[in-house]
C-alpha cells in the first residue's frame, strides 16, 4: 500500500466546495470506489494580518476571528505535492495554512 499523508485545512465556508472539489480533482479523497471523501466541521479561524498584508477577510493589524469550515482528507504521498498545490490555487486566503501528516499503514500496527 502505498504511503498516505492526511491534509488538513481551513476556509471560509462559503469555499469549500471549490477547495473539496479542487483535492478531488488533483487525486486527493479516494477511498477505493469513492472520490471526494473529507470530513468537515465547523470552527473559527483567527489571525492577524500584518500592515503589508492583503487579507480576503478582516482587517489589517488587528485581530480576526472568522467562521471556517476545517477539511481533512487525504491522499497518496506520491501526489501530495499536487493537492497541496490545488488547495492553495482554490484557496480565497493569502496564506493558506495546511497541514501534512503522514499515516501509517495498517500493514504496520
């Protein structure tokens, strides 16, 4: 079986379908016959943007807290480069923050 990583992200609510559809669409949420598996919940995001920085929501040198949608799927290794990479290009925020954990196997335990 071939090495697995679960991506995690956060985003507005009102884009997670183009992200969701994005991570499918680069290979990522496969589960045998199934495509587009994640699992979502519902939390709030907090940041504050510096003075030089162009924040989709919020304001500058303050801080944020906004409604975000959390995704988290996953994928093969071998293409994590290119989910990660359409999350980012569907992703409304100026810094997308995604995480990358690697899993293991079942073969393994």
């Amino acid at each position: 079986m071939p090495e697995r990583v679960l991506i995690i992200t956060g985003v507005p609510p009102e884009h997670a379908d183009a992200v969701l559809d994005a991570i499918a669409n680069a290979g990522g949420g496969v589960v045998g016959e199934y495509t587009h598996c994640a699992f979502m919940n519902t939390g709030t995001g907090r940041f504050k943007p510096s003075a030089s920085a162009t924040p989709n929501v919020g304001q500058r040198e303050t801080i944020n807290s906004v409604p975000e949608a959390r995704i988290e799927t996953f994928c093969d290794r071998a293409i994590a480069k290119q989910v990660v990479a359409a999350i980012k290009d569907a992703h409304p925020y100026e810094e997308a923050v995604i995480y990358i954990v690697p899993l293991v196997s079942e073969d393994d335990l």
